[in-house]
C-alpha cells in the first residue's frame, strides 16, 4: 500500500505493508546515493539490522555504515546527538549521502535531526519499527529533549520516503504496541469518530489485534496525519490538533524522567484531562468514564509520577510550543473529530486537574 504526502517543501511516499521492504531497495537504485548512514538503536539493532541491510543494494555494500545509539528516550540527547555528527563526519558523508532512520519514534526524531543539520540539510529515508512511529515518522518533525522540555531542539525536516515494513511490529513488547497504540486512538479522537468507534468495537487485547485490523487503523492514522500536514507543514495552525493529550502527556514525562513512563501512557493520560478539560470548557458530550474503561482494559495505567506537581507542571505547560506569551494553550474537542485550540487559564486547568485525578482514583507510581 502506497501513501503519498504533499506538503508545500516536499512530496514523498509512505510504503505500508508486510512486503514492503523492497521499496527501500527500489528507491536506493533509483537515487544514487555518494553513501549511507543507518541509524539504529541498540534493541532494534540486534533483533532487525540483518534484515534491514539485505535490502540494501549490492552497489552501496562498501559505501554503507551503521551507528548504533542508546534505545529509547536516551538517543535523544545532545552527547547522542552530537556523536552521532561526528560518526558521520569521520565516515566522509556529503551533501548527496542519506541517512536512514531504522527504528521507534526516538530514532527518528534523532537522526531526523541529525540529516536536517549535518553539513545544512542531507537526505534521510524513514524505517520505523514501532506503532508509535506510524505517527512520528510521517510529517518531517525532528528533534531531541531538553532537561527543561520534551522536543525542544529541532527542526521541521521531511523524509525522501517512509518504509513502514510490518512484519517489524510483530517483535513489539506490549509496552511498546501499548505506547503506539494510543497516538491511533489519538487520530481517531481528532478527526475520525469512525474510527474511533471501530477501535473500540474491535481492539479489546492489544496483543491480539487482527493483522488486517491493525493495519487499516495504521493507514487511516497515517491519512489523518498526511492531510493535517499537507494543509500546514510547519505547525502554524491546524498541525497543533495533533498535539491533543500532548500538552499534559509531555510535563508527565519529564517529571518522571524521560524514559520512565511511555511516551503513550503519558499521552494517554493527557487525552482523558484534555476530555475532561473539553467537557467543563466547551460542554463536549462523550462518555468519558466508558472510554477510560476501554483504555484501562488495554492496560492503560492513566498514571501521574508521584513528585508531579500542579505549580511545576503549569511553568512546564507555558513553554509548550502551542503556548504565547505564557498563556498555556491546549487541543479540546468540541466533538469527536472536531477539534480546536484554546488558551486556558491556571486556575482553570487546576480545577480540572483536581477533578481530573479524584474521578479516575490514579495510583502513584513512585514509591
């Protein structure tokens, strides 16, 4: 299955599938390369980079390279990030080299980075490995974590192409279809009611989802993000519905310490306050208590780190990339599918947060 993506700098192909390797060696013979440079993590490594380098053709076996950075959360670090320049530079690589992105969503927003300012911009092909990285990995966002934010170096960089193999998905741990399956659920709760509907009807064990299932809610994701970004490719206006749950999502995150809770399971908790936000702000009428049910029967904790702290968690929210001028702005839905952009206030998101945390009964999760 084939995904084209326009957007106003670029226009590139999302292959989706489990026979879709041979794409990448497609377009590697039909765009010379001077030399490549495959970025992967330690997991993924070990387990996929035999199959991923088979792909590779023959004519670039000698000119190939592969750099091998921490998993998760820690590959997006600015010694990583750095290191991972310097491999490059020592490697020889030009402005007509490319590198590829082989792994989660952290991989790719680290070697995205990497190819958007190594020597002012080179190519670079996506290979993701994860669900979470059906959502990352399409619309050209890169970038790495500072101690004060999630994401806060970066740079809009759009792929040459996205190999989204399938077959990759089926050595997930739960955790990880877990922490991927909530940016779905996002898309459905943005713009499809449909889908969100079907989600529900059909997802009841996250390690039993039907291939033929899993993969229509995969394409439908990957259709909502190439419309939301063809329509605003640098986020400066309707690509920020795409940040629904994120606000809250991220502050939980770095409270924990990255890493420590998945970038899912905050996000998830984000989209149940930003229900609760949007039913006590625009009067949105949705079951809340029934879809919290569904989440935590997929095994969704809703959690919130123990030294979470609202006054913290409000400065954190101010330097949230949708805020201005320190006025906290969050993605509410005025319906399923219908969402909008609002600036609220600290008393207000206090209030909600309040109720927020005694109507679901969370549990902490630090001692």
């Amino acid at each position: 299955m084939k995904i084209d993506i326009q957007t106003s700098s670029k226009s590139y192909s999302v292959y989706i599938g489990n026979d879709c390797l041979h794409s990448l060696t497609t377009h590697l013979e039909s765009t010379r390369y001077t030399k490549l440079l495959i970025i992967t993590d330690e997991t993924v490594g070990e387990m996929h980079l035999g199959e991923l380098i088979t792909a590779i053709p023959q004519s670039y076996k000698t000119e190939t390279y592969s750099y091998i950075v921490p998993s998760g959360e820690n590959a997006k670090q600015f010694s990583i990030y750095e290191a991972s320049l310097s491999f490059a530079l020592e490697k020889g690589l030009d402005r007509k080299s490319c590198i590829i992105a082989f792994g989660g969503g952290a991989v790719g927003d680290l070697a995205g980075f990497v190819s958007a300012t190594y020597m002012r911009g080179i190519p670079f092909i996506q290979v993701p490995t994860t669900i979470l990285a059906h959502d990352s990995a399409v619309g050209g966002k890169t970038g790495i974590n500072h101690p004060l934010g999630k994401n806060m170096i970066g740079s809009f960089h759009q792929p040459e192409a996205v190999i989204y193999y399938t077959e990759f998905l089926k050595t997930l741990p739960e955790k990880e279809i877990r922490s991927g399956f909530a940016e779905a659920v996002k898309h459905a709760l943005i713009a499809d009611a449909s889908l969100l509907e079907f989600i529900m009807s059909n997802v009841t064990d996250l390690r039993s989802i039907k291939d033929e299932h899993l993969n229509y809610i995969l394409q439908r994701g990957i259709e909502i993000k190439a419309n939301i970004v063809s329509q605003d490719e640098r986020e400066t206006g309707v690509r920020a519905f795409l940040n629904f749950g994120h606000t809250l999502g991220h502050v939980i995150e770095s409270s924990a310490g990255y890493g420590k809770v998945s970038h899912g399971e905050a996000v998830m908790t984000g989209m149940v306050y930003a229900l609760y936000l949007s039913k006590e702000m625009i009067n949105l009428e949705f079951n809340i208590t029934e879809f919290e049910l569904f989440v935590k029967n997929l095994g969704y904790s809703l959690e919130i780190p123990e030294r979470f702290e609202f006054d913290n968690a409000f400065a954190s929210m101010t330097r949230d990339k949708k805020s201005y001028s320190n006025q906290p702005r969050f993605v509410l839905l005025e319906k399923i599918g219908t969402p909008i952009v609002k600036e609220l206030d600290k008393e207000r998101l206090e209030k909600v947060f309040s109720a927020f945390l005694s109507s679901t009964k969370l549990e902490k999760i630090y001692n």
